[in-house]
C-alpha cells in the first residue's frame, strides 16, 4: 500500500477522527472512576472484544520469542505505563491541554528513529515541520495553555506518556513487521489492562466507583472504538508508512477535535484557531518532503 493511495488516507483519516474524540471520552470516563481502573477496564474490554474476532477468524495464538518480546514491551510499556499516566494526568489538565502536551510525541518518535530506524533519518526538514506543527497546536489551545499551567504534575505525566509511547512505537515498526495486527492488540492490550488493574488494586484500592450512563458509555466508546478499531488500524498502518508519518497523528487529531466541536456542539472557530491549525498542516507538509534534504549532524547507534 504506497503511503498516497486513497485506502491509506482513509485509514489515517479515520484514526484522526477517532482519536480527535477520545481526549474528551477519557475526560468523562474519569468522571466517578478511578484512572488506573478506568484503563484497565478499558483495554480488559478490547482484549476481549478482540479475542472473539480471532476466534471467529480462526487465526493462530500462537507467538514466536521474537513477537513475545515485541508483545511484552508494546503491552507494557504503550497500554500499561503510557496509557496509565495519561488517564493519571487527565486528573490535572484539561483534555485540550493534554492533547497538547502528548503534541511531543513526533519529536520524541523522530529522534528514537533517526537512531533504530535506518531508513528514517532525522533532516532539518522533518525538525522544522514538527516545530511549526507543535507551533500550531500551542496557538490553538493557549489559552487553555495559560490557565492550566500550574498543574505540573498532569504535564510531566503527559510528556512521560509521549515518550512512552515513541519508544513502543518505534520498537514496534522495527522488530514487529511479522506480527498479525489483531494477535499484537489482543495479546498487548491483554498485558496492558492486567498491569493497569493490578496497579488500580495496589493504589486505588478503597476507592469508590460511581457509574452513569455517561461514563459507561465513555469507557465502551473507548473501548471498541479508541482501542479496537483504532489501534488495529494504526499498527496496520504502520507496516506500510514510516514511523515519523504515524506519529504525526498526534498532531492532527486536537485539530480534528476542535472542528468537532464546531460541528457537533456548534462552537466558533476563530481566526486563531485557523491560523494554528494552517500552522499544523504546513509542518506536516514539511516534515513530509521525502529525505533529499541534509540529516543532522549526530551521530548514529550501532545496530541492535
């Protein structure tokens, strides 16, 4: 599938728009529920949701060492601790801020891929178009920026999370090629909610769950959609496009959750906003150019 045709832009766009989405679901599905166990419910649900899938397309459970090595880091490190702090974080800033901060995922990816990757080297092209992107995003929410500043415990959780999850992804676009999206998600996000709910008993344990139709509904929208169908696309994905390319994502779907705002709860998009999200769109664009323009001057790891 080339990284232009029409199925992969279909695909992309469609993880955009969900995951414009599931700031806000994370936010409501905190509502009464404890973080740790919010998330681990969530991915306890995927997992399951998944193994019927399998099930009912009889594909293979089995796992090579290699793909269980992959499974244990991706599970571990993107579902369990990353995705652990977000919904920590989540405490603490705003869900338009915590979009913003997870915004330091590209750079994040586009440096652990410069070193693992061998094909994606990092150019001044790619870091100036992460810059003007991250630039757009900071203009689209400075407001929220400003008034949530103070909260530097969600903020360090939000930037421990992006790095968390550049470093599965990158692992997983070099080591993970061989593995069935559906197997990777069932068996990672399996790893992930039992480390979730397993720090949910050690740190959550006595605290009182008050359910409502509209968290239940956040956690199962999470759930199937943000998780499921999402992240199986996007790992799909990522066999086909580079890593830097998937990590662009992040960029784009706190764009794609203000125009659903605008389009759902009919609210006004400003000059500001346009500006920002232009912002976006150029520093995409840059970062995009195919790698004629001169890498930077670091030095390159040795082979793993």
């Amino acid at each position: 599938m080339r990284p232009g045709s029409l199925k992969s832009i279909t695909l992309y766009a469609i993880i955009c728009l969900i995951w414009g989405s599931t700031w806000l679901g994370i936010k409501v599905g905190l509502e009464g529920v404890p973080p740790l166990f919010g998330a681990g419910l969530r991915f306890a649900i995927s997992a399951v949701v998944l193994l019927a899938v399998l099930l009912s397309k009889r594909l293979s459970l089995r796992l090579s060492p290699a793909d269980a090595r992959v499974i244990a880091l991706v599970g571990t490190v993107n579902f369990g601790i990353s995705y652990g702090l977000v919904y920590w974080s989540e405490q603490y800033v705003s869900s338009g801020l915590a979009s913003v901060l997870f915004c330091a995922y590209p750079f994040f990816v586009a440096v652990l891929a410069h070193y693992w990757l061998h094909l994606e080297r990092l150019t001044w092209a790619k870091l100036f178009g992460i810059f003007l992107g991250f630039g757009g995003i900071v203009f689209i929410y400075s407001d929220q920026i400003r008034s949530t500043a103070n909260s530097s415990r969600g903020i360090v959780g939000m930037l421990l999370a992006a790095a968390g999850s550049s470093v599965s992804l990158v692992y997983l676009k070099k080591h993970g090629k061989s593995l069935h999206t559906l197997v990777l998600n069932f068996y990672a996000m399996l790893l992930g909610s039992a480390i979730l709910l397993a720090g949910a008993g050690a740190m959550e344990w006595g605290t009182p769950v008050h359910w409502s139709m509209k968290n239940v509904g956040a956690v199962l929208y999470l759930a199937i959609f943000g998780s499921v169908i999402a992240f199986t696309i996007y790992f799909y994905l990522l066999k086909h496009l580079s890593a830097i390319h998937m990590s662009f994502v992040s960029l784009i779907y706190p764009v794609v959750a203000l125009l659903l705002g605008a389009w759902v709860l009919k609210e006004r998009v400003s000059w500001g906003i346009a500006i920002g999200a232009s912002l976006v769109l150029a520093g995409i664009l840059v970062s995009s150019r195919t790698n004629t323009s001169a890498p930077l001057d670091v030095p390159e790891a040795p082979e793993t």
